[in-house]
C-alpha cells in the first residue's frame, strides 16, 4: 500500500508527535508497505531526505516553534501527487492538514487524521488566548474533523472529547505504540557512571524522574511542591527533571525559592535514543499533568520497567493499574505518600517493576501499526463503496448533459 504521512514538526524536533510518527513510518515500512512522509523544513531549506519531503516553512511566532509553509504549492507537493498515494495520514492541524486536503481532493483518495492536541489547553500559546476560547477552538475542530474520513485517538479521553465537540465522523481509539526494545534494553555500567558524573548524582542517592517537555501545563511544580514531605522519609531522594521547553527558567526559580536546590536536578534536552538510560536511573516515573491525549511518557516508563506515580487522568485508565505497575493519585498528600511507600518498600517496587515490564508489552509499535493499517484498509475500502453508486448517479447525469449540448 501507498501511505502518505503528513506532520509540521519532525525530526530533528523532538516531541511525542515525532515519535509516533518515526514508529509508525518504520513498522509500516518493516510490513512491505511504501510510505513517505510530507513536512515542513526546520532550517528553511526545501529538500528530499530519503521518503521524507522537507518543504519550505517560515515561523510564524504564534506558539513555540510554530511554522507555515510558503509557499502553498510547490515542487515537493506535485511530486508526491505524481508518485498518487492510496490514503493520506495527518497527524497536524496546520500547514499539513491545507496540504493533506489538497492532496485528497486532487487524487480522490482517503484522508484520516490523528488527533494529538487537546488544543483547549494549550489557547495561552495563541496570541495569550485573546483571539480564540474553546467555544470557538471546538467548533474549529468540529469543522475540521467532519471534513475528513476517520480520525484516530489515541485514548477514550480524547474521543469523548471530540465526541462533544460534535465531530461525527469514525473516531477509532488506537493507543500510540512506543519501541519497546529501545526501552527495554540495559543501562550498562559505564553509562551510569558518566551520568552519576555529569549531574553529581552521589550512590546513594534516590532517584524519582520526569521525562517531557518543560511547560507550565505540565503541572511539574505540583511534584516540587509534594517533594519536601517525601524527604522527611527519604533525606537522599532527587527530582531528576529531563527535558527543556518555555517554563524551564520558571521551574528553576520555584526550586530556588522552595530551598530544593540540592533535591532537583535539571539535566536539559536529552538525545531520544538515550532517553531510557534516564528511566533506569530512577526508581520511579512521576508526572503531575492532566493535559495528555496520548501518554507516551508513561508508557515508556513502564517499558523502562520504571514503576509510574502520576495525578489521575483519565488519558491513564488502563494503563496504570492501582497498586500493581505505580499509583495514580488524587491530591498532594497522596502524591509524597505513594512516592514514599515505593522509596520504602524494596519488594513492592521490584513487583511493580516486573507488572510495568508486563503491562508496556501491550503497547508495542507493531501492535499500533497493525491497528492502524487495518483502519486505513477499512476507510479506503468504505471510500469506494460510496464512490460506485456516486458513479452510477454522475454518469448517466453527465451523458444527459452531452446529448442535451448537441441538441442545442
């Protein structure tokens, strides 16, 4: 089959929406299939990478990182309608989607959407959030989405989400699949050596982790926040913090003013391929956020084998089992409590250890990839369904119109 991927950000951007799309792109890519990726050049420069089309974007400065692409048509989109794609697959609502739409159009082909953004918490980032509230965000979304012919989510939270938005076209919840052997691979000596080096973590410290983009909605000052009462019992526990994003200098200031200088860590943008080193350094995953639609970050802890401690989201439902592969929690209190019972009970953490190993198998980017290709083979097949009987109508509706010229 001829899929089309088509996203804004890519590598070298480091971001969930990459990751999905690199693991989608290479399991499909592994079954046979012929697929090539659409989006926008970071560095201004227009050019072909292999199955991956950079085309010229410019930032525009409405939200970080941001970019349009300019022009509209280009060499790169007529090539890729000549190479005519079986269905096209966008995973953004910008540049890629007017791209998409016009591709699908030209080509009479399906186009199925991703739906990675609960933008209604993110409206600061536009323009402070003066020109458009979620009233008129839903209704954008609504219009969009009924324009296409599937969309995928990657958790309940997300489709009832858009369910009450109005979107009304199929919306098939498929949880994103992460490279499990990336994660599950050995920390070696060496490297935690280096690590230990690097950010003066001592042996005998205690190691609680976030993974993730640095922002203010990731509620990571909820974590800061709860860490004193967790040091009354763990003296030797550290917040290792990995990542970078717009509220980092915010961040560091609350731990200055909390006096937690010697209990977080800040390691800055760390390589995806060496992420995971970072997950078998701690003990556990933490994570205060309630704005997830896909929850990668949990699921490669569990993947680390990294039990996970995080505020209830619904975006976690089945995926973090009570007491078993971490705990989810309700209210600060809860928070140091269950980062303090796994700190403190050796046998519970190698248990939940072995339940996260377990429960990330179902998350696999092969089983993910196998879920979605069966969507794209469903809409393309219910796509020609109702393109024979348009045909039935048009034809003889067309020849009326031919004999009707000649009459005349």
């Amino acid at each position: 089959m001829k899929i089309l991927i088509t996203t804004d950000t890519y590598s070298p951007m480091i971001n969930g929406v990459v990751t999905s799309v690199k693991n989608l792109y290479h399991e499909l890519k592994n079954g046979g299939h012929d697929v090539r990726i659409l989006t926008l050049s970071h560095c201004g420069r227009e050019t072909v990478e292999g199955d991956v089309y950079y085309v010229k974007s410019i930032p525009i400065g409405v939200y970080p990182d941001a970019r349009v692409k300019l022009p509209f048509y280009n060499k790169l989109i007529q090539a890729i309608v000549d190479w005519r794609p079986e269905i096209i697959h966008s995973q953004t609502e910008f540049s890629m989607m007017l791209a998409s739409k016009y591709i699908a159009n030209k080509l009479n082909i399906p186009h199925m959407h991703t739906y990675h953004t609960m933008y209604e918490n993110y409206l600061d980032y536009f323009l402070g959030g003066r020109i458009i509230n979620k009233n008129l965000s839903a209704k954008i979304t609504q219009r969009m989405l009924n324009s296409l012919d599937g969309v995928i989510a990657a958790t309940d939270k997300t489709k009832n989400k858009l369910l009450s938005y109005g979107v009304s076209k199929p919306i098939f919840v498929i949880p994103t699949g992460i490279e499990l052997r990336k994660f599950q691979q050995a920390l070696s000596v060496e490297d935690k050596r280096q690590i230990m080096r690097d950010l003066q973590i001592a042996p005998e410290d205690r190691i609680i982790v976030y993974v993730g983009r640095i922002a203010e909605e990731k509620n990571i000052g909820e974590i800061l926040t709860a860490l004193p009462d967790v040091i009354k019992i763990a003296p030797n526990v550290k917040m290792l913090i990995v990542g970078g994003g717009p509220y980092l200098n915010s961040l560091k200031e609350q731990v200055e003013n909390k006096k937690l200088e010697r209990h977080v860590i800040f390691s800055g943008m760390v390589h995806s391929d060496e992420v995971y080193k970072y997950y078998k350094m701690a003990e556990m995953f933490v994570n205060a956020s309630t704005t997830e639609t896909q929850g990668l970050t949990y699921i490669e802890a569990l993947s680390s084998g990294c039990p996970v401690v995080c505020r209830y989201d619904p975006c976690i439902d089945g995926v973090v089992e009570q007491g078993k592969n971490g705990y989810s929690y309700m209210d600060r209190g809860e928070c140091a409590a269950f980062i303090a019972e796994i700190l403190g009970d050796a046998d519970l953490r190698d248990s939940m250890s072995k339940e996260a190993l377990r429960k990330a198998n179902e998350y696999s980017s092969g089983v993910f990839a196998s879920r979605v290709l069966d969507k794209y083979r469903s809409t393309i097949h219910a796509s020609k369904e109702v393109a024979i009987p348009l045909a039935r109508f048009m034809i003889p509706k067309i020849l009326r119109s031919k004999r009707n010229k000649i009459r005349s």
